[in-house]
C-alpha cells in the first residue's frame, strides 16, 4: 500500500527518515511535488491520482503501524510518532 507525503522545503531533512520509517513497516513511501499539486489542484487529488491510500505529514513517522487490509480512516496514536521542528 502506498503513502505519500507533500514536499516542503522546510521539511526536507525529514525525508529520507521517513520514507525510511514507513517502508520499514511494509509500505511503499513517495513524495507529491508541487507541480502534481498544481496539476492536480489538490495533495489529495494527486495522491488520488497516483494511486495512494494515505497521505500524511513528512514529520509522522511509523513505528508500528502495518499496511491493513483495508484502507484506514487514521492512523493509529499509538503506530506513529510526530517529530515537532
């Protein structure tokens, strides 16, 4: 299952760790750019376009939480921790 997150500059020391943390639990990280924003008109819209069942900030990174069967509403407390910049 895919998850994406929007790139930012200010967050890009957060990348590699992230996609680090979500691949680790089985997942398929990527990063949506702002030129698929603007195509698109949305991060949601691009996500959608590209096939992912997540999107989520670049400072969430997994701990626990395992591709369901289904796709989730939210990601479990307990499966992620947020780094605060």
């Amino acid at each position: 299952m895919q998850v994406l997150t929007v790139y930012s500059p200010g967050n890009s020391h957060f990348y590699r760790q992230w996609a680090k943390s979500w691949s680790a639990q089985g997942w398929k990280p990527g990063i949506i750019t702002p030129k698929e924003i603007s195509r698109h008109g949305s991060a949601k819209a691009a996500a959608k376009a590209r096939g992912a069942k997540l999107l989520c900030a670049a400072n969430l990174f997994n701990v626990s939480f395992r591709p369901p069967r289904k796709t989730p509403d939210r990601i479990p407390k307990s499966a992620a921790v947020r780094l605060v910049q």
